[in-house]
C-alpha cells in the first residue's frame, strides 16, 4: 500500500495518526508531498483528484478522503478501533462532522484566498460569515469535548488535528485560536502528550 500525505494537512495528520497508533508503518510506503496546489506534483500522476490523503490499498485501487481512509486502517489495525460500535458511535461521529465542518468552513475559501490571492481580491463578507460560524461552532466544540476527557477516538483525534493545524497556520486563518478558546489549545496540549501517535504527527514544514 502507498499513502499520499502532507505534514501540514490536517486531513492527511488524521490518517497518518490512525496509522501509527494501529502501528501499521511497515505495510505503508510513505508519499510526502509539499505542495499539493503544483499541478506537477507527483501525487497528481497517481491520483485522479489531486487530493491528500489518498491510500493506495494492495489491490491497486484508491480511497480517497481522510474518514475513509482512517476507516480502513482502523479495520486493519489490533489497537482498540477508533470508530465505537456501541451506543458512543453516534456522540463519537457528531463530533468528527463538527470538527470536519469547521475545517471545510475555513479551507477552501479563507485559507486558500488569504494565501493566494492579495488582500483586496479577498471575499471578506463571505470569510466573516464563516468565522462566525466557526466561533459557533468552537463553542459547541468545548462541550462536546468535556464529555470523552483524554479519550482517543476518531473524533477526539480529528479534534486535536483541527485545533493544532489552527495553531500552525494563524496568518492563513486570521483568529488566535489561542487567545479565545485556550481550554481547547490546553486540551490539545495534553493529548499531543498522552498519546505517541498524535505527538509524532504534529504539523510541520
């Protein structure tokens, strides 16, 4: 199997974390991109979508996307699954979608735009909608989180990718996460500690 991957994806941290707690690294060849907007990057040759994650399995077909990817490893792995089967399934996957939403408030129109394009190209009315949304949304995010503590699943993982990519890329978001909701940041801090696998996938250059 080969995974596509960047150290500074959020979505590609979440797979990539799902990995090395199952401690599947030897039945995955590791692609590093560093720039997946490079129309000649590699991983486009492989990749009809041109997105990160994407998973290779051993039949040669694609997954793509970071939920389904993780399902998958997580099918593969013998550590404790991180997709429950009992009644916390749907409080686990209500969190995962918040977390994901917030995320794709922010990508594709915030990011892209304050990286790419200059100031006064920026949708400014559409980027205040959506941190409004987000601040919303990050609220709802605390109390969701106080219910599972230092508990590892696909939703308290994806958690720790958001708010930690947050961290890394505060020009590209134009909020102090920080500064606003420091219990998040706090709890962030504390499962990066607790659990190898989200420690040694924190983003990077």
């Amino acid at each position: 199997m080969k995974l596509w991957y960047s150290t500074t994806s959020s979505f590609a941290r979440k797979a990539v974390a799902t990995l090395k707690y199952h401690q599947l690294e030897n039945q995955v060849e590791m692609l590093r991109i560093t720039n997946s907007f490079d129309p000649d990057s590699p991983h486009n040759k492989d990749n009809p979508l041109g997105r990160i994650p994407a998973l290779q399995m051993e039949n040669g077909e694609w997954l793509f996307g970071s939920f389904l990817i993780s399902q998958y490893l997580d099918e593969m792995g013998s550590q404790p699954t991180l997709f429950p089967k009992d009644e916390k399934r749907w409080r686990v996957l209500s969190l995962h979608a918040l977390v994901e939403g917030i995320l794709e408030n922010t990508t594709p129109t915030i990011v892209t735009e304050r990286r790419f394009r200059p100031e006064n190209e920026w949708w400014k009315a559409r980027h205040q909608q959506l941190m409004d949304r987000n601040i919303r949304s990050f609220k709802q995010l605390e109390e969701k989180l106080a219910e599972f503590g230092d508990e590892l699943n696909i939703g308290t993982l994806t958690a720790v990718c958001l708010i930690d990519w947050w961290q890394f890329r505060p020009d590209n978001t134009g909020y102090d996460l920080a500064k606003d909701f420091p219990n998040l940041t706090a709890w962030a801090a504390m499962m990066n500690e607790k659990y190898p696998a989200l420690q040694a996938t924190k983003p990077t250059l």
